[in-house]
C-alpha cells in the first residue's frame, strides 16, 4: 500500500475507478482507489447495464452523449471487451401526458446533437412484432443507445490502473479523514494511513458516510431496486425497452437471458438487499402482458442494489466550500453506469485544470438546491 497518493479515490466502483482511469490517462501519477470489498460489489455490479441518452434533462442528455462516444472506444482505451451492444432503446408511451413530454423531450434531444425519432405504433409493431402494441400511443427512439456489462466495464477499468501505475486496494475500508485548517492531510484505513491532499468521494449511496467523516453533508440516500433473469433464450432483443407507465425496464444480455426490474412503490432502504415475492410476481405479470412470447420462459434469478438518489434525481459533482480539495462524485439515482466514462473524465479535469475542459457539469454542483434546476423525469 503507498504511503503517499496525489489523489485518494474512496470507492471502487464504476464512477471511482473510472475517475481514476481518467486521471491515470491525463498523467496523473500516484493515484489511489480504495475499495472496501471487492470490485463491483456494490451498486455497479447490481445495474442493469443500460446506456442511454434519451433523458429529460439537457444536463443528463449531454453527459450520456460524451458517455457514449467513450464507451464506443472503450474497448480499444481500456483494453477489454465489455459486451457492449448498441442496440438502441424504446421508451414507450401510453397516456396523452407521456406523448407531450416525449415530443418536447425529442425536440430537446435533437437540438443537442442526439440522432433520436419518434415512432408510431404501427412503426413499433412492424420493427418488434413482439410487443403487444394495444394501447401504446407511440414511441421515443435511438439507435445509438445500448447496453454492456458492468461489471466486466468495473474488472478492466480496475485491471487498467494497475497497470498504468496507479494502486487499486480491495477489501479496505476508509475509517477516517484527516484535515488541518479546512485542508485535507490524509486517509485513515483499516490496511494503514495514506497522506494526500485531494480525496474524491465516490462512494456511491454511502457517499454522506465519508462526506460525515468531514462535516460536509451530501444529500444522497439508497434507494433499493430488484432485478430479474430469466434463463438464456435466442437472441430476439436488440433494444433495452423503458415503460414508464407501466414503470419497468427490460433487455436481453450477451448470453441470452432476460434482465428486468421496475421502481418499487415504496422502495426499501438502500442497505437492506433482500427480495421480495411481490416484485417477482407483479414483473412476472407486466412482461406476460407486454411481451406474450414470455409467457412460458423460466426466471433463474433476482437480486437487489441500491440507487444513489439525489433530490433532484440528477448526479451531483463539486467540490466542498468548507473543506479544499474535497471532491464528491454520487447521486446518480440509477443512471451512474451509463455516464460514469463522462464522469470520470470531467472529475479528473476538475482536479487537474481547477475546471471541466470537455463537457461542462456546472448545473450538477450542489448549490442547485438552493437556486432550483428541473428535476429528471425520465426514471424507473
Ligand atoms: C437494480 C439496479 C439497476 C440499475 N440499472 C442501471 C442501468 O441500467 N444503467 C445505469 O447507468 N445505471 C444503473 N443503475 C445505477 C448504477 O448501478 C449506479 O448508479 C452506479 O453503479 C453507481 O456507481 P458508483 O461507483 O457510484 O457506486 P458503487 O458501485 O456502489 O461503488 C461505490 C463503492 O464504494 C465502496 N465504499 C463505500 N464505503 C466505503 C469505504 N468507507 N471505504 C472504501 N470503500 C467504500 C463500496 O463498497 C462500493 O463498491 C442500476 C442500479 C441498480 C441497483
């Protein structure tokens, strides 16, 4: 373990490792990443791998679009295959209301750069004979969005570090944080101390646990989500399918089984990771109605993980007022797979230029609740 680091990332997930990627790509020497567990344990190898732009929020619409132009290279730039597949996403619309927000939410898409349609029903039923069409009214459509498999994107960021010199420590935990004069010093771990002076918080829902450490409060708390899979079918799904009426998500992985979940009414706390029998049976129900061809395939699986969930629903990326050099990356409230390539490319500009050069996530900084942005809508 070094006994000094330029930057101590806290969390091993997706946005750290990815952040650490960045600062290694951009010659920043000595960095750290300290992960508790091991890599993807936490929400990143719980997600459902979904990559899309299609969001409400321009802010949200930007970050995905340079996300995807990343994972396009990912490949060739970390140095791994991932499964990435961009078969496109389908977001589906069954109410007046839904119809209003999609065509202004296209409009806005459109006017960011993002190829991106709307489609009739009969367009939706002619591209996927399989989805029961009764009673959608149209479609939001676009090619370039897709999926991959996160924890595959987690292993070759973190394999990567290694090998570009950077330290990527599982199974140690950040016990504290020490500050002299509003300036941090150094990390306190279960393994040893590390001296720094810059320490990025990227610690997904437990995020306000190390910002406590400190006294910077983060307004993030877990939110827990259920997945279900199915066994491996032929491959029949290009697209990842998003019904907010209804309020799930389904894809088709690499490997051929079904992946899906939905919002829970009354979601659990983000600490507790238990299943429930309600969930199978009312996603179970939604995919018979939605996709008949379902109705016979065999489920295999579920599990649960935690959203980082920020009030306004939206990443909050900044630095602490109180304390220098204190940097917090969380709040992704279910979308931090997708963007975490964008992310980690604007943190690590952050902390070397003092501001972002490629993609500018002004908005996400945590004075918005007090001046006010628009929330993200488009959530499951
Ligand atoms: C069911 C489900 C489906 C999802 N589907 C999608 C999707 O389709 N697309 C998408 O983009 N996103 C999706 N998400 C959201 C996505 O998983 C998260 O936004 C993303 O993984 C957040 O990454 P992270 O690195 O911030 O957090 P995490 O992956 O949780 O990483 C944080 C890490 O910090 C570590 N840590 C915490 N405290 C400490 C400490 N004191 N010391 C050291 N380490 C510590 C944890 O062990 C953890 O590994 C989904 C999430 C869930 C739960």
């Amino acid at each position: 373990m070094m006994k000094h680091a330029s930057v101590v990332v806290i969390g091993g997930g997706i946005v750290g490792s990815a952040i650490a990627f960045s600062l290694l790509k951009m010659k920043t020497k000595n960095v750290c990443v300290i992960e508790k567990s091991y890599v993807s344990s936490g929400s990143t190898g719980r997600c459902a791998g979904g990559i899309r732009q299609q969001w409400s929020s321009p802010m949200n619409v930007k970050l995905a679009m340079r996300s995807v132009k990343l994972f396009e290279e990912f490949e060739k730039d970390v140095g791994m295959n991932i499964e990435y597949y961009q078969g496109g996403y389908l977001l589906l619309a069954y109410t007046d209301s839904e119809v209003d927000d999609f065509e202004k939410n296209v409009r806005m898409q459109k006017s960011q750069g993002l190829d991106v349609e709307i489609l009739t029903s009969n367009q939706i039923k002619e591209k996927f004979p399989f989805i029961n069409v009764e009673d959608i009214k149209l479609g939001s459509w676009c090619q370039s969005d897709g999926h991959a498999n996160p924890q595959l994107a987690n292993i070759a960021y973190a394999i990567a570090i290694r090998k570009m010199g950077g330290e990527f420590l599982t199974h140690t935990t950040v016990t504290g944080i020490d500050v002299q004069n509003r300036q941090i010093i150094g990390v306190q771990t279960d393994n040893g101390y590390i001296s720094t002076k810059i320490v990025v918080d990227a610690a997904g829902f437990e995020a306000p646990k190390i910002g406590s450490m400190i006294g910077v409060d983060i307004p993030v708390h877990g939110e827990r989500h259920q997945i279900l899979v199915t066994e491996a079918v032929n491959h029949f799904l290009d697209p990842l399918v998003i019904n907010f009426n209804h309020n799930y998500y389904v894809r088709q992985t690499h490997h051929g089984s079904l992946m899906m979940g939905q919002g829970d009414a009354n979601p659990a706390s983000g600490e507790d990771l238990g299943n429930t029998i309600e969930f199978l049976e009312e996603m179970s129900e939604k995919m018979i109605k939605d996709f008949p061809l379902l109705k016979n395939i065999h489920i295999v699986r579920q599990w649960s993980g935690a959203y980082d969930m920020s009030p306004d629903a939206q990443p909050i990326i900044d630095e602490s007022k109180d304390i220098s050099r204190f940097i917090y990356a969380t709040g992704f409230s279910g979308h931090g797979f997708m963007l975490a390539p964008a992310v980690g490319e604007s943190v690590a500009e952050m902390i070397i230029h003092g501001q972002t050069v490629t993609t500018d996530v002004s908005n996400l900084k945590m004075d918005r609740f007090t001046i006010g942005i628009e929330r993200e809508h488009n959530v499951v």
